[in-house]
C-alpha cells in the first residue's frame, strides 16, 4: 500500500533475507516481479539485482522478470 511505501521496510526485509542467504551459504539470491511492476523493478535494481530474463506464458495477466543478485 503507498502509505507503507519509501519507509525502508523492504530494504529492512531484504537486507534480513540477505544476511539469512549468506549465513546459508548461498552464492545467489534470485527475485522476480511482473514486467507491469515498475516499482518493484527500480526497487530491486536499487538493492543491487540485475536483471536475468523473463517469462510471459505464466498463466498471470503480465509477464515476469527475474534477477539475481551475486552474494560472494
């Protein structure tokens, strides 16, 4: 919701999932969005993802981008 938005939760969450990936052991971490959810594009850019690829035969009204981001 917008009143939840640009309040640092998600860099919060992200950065929690992150250090959970790293303590794991993982090397990558991979996130996808629809390609009609701009925001969460810019978003996940911002946080350091890069995108990998998409897909538009999901059976959902838009299609989805992928991203990784590299943990080592």
């Amino acid at each position: 919701l917008p009143e939840h938005q640009r309040r640092g939760i998600g860099r919060a969450l992200y950065g929690f999932a992150e250090e959970q990936l790293r303590r794991q052991g993982c090397a990558f971490w991979l996130s996808s969005t629809e390609e009609t959810n701009t925001g969460s594009q810019r978003f996940h850019e911002v946080m350091g993802f890069r995108r990998i690829g998409s897909l538009s035969e999901l059976g959902q009204d838009a299609g989805e981008i992928f991203f990784r981001r590299d943990l080592g």
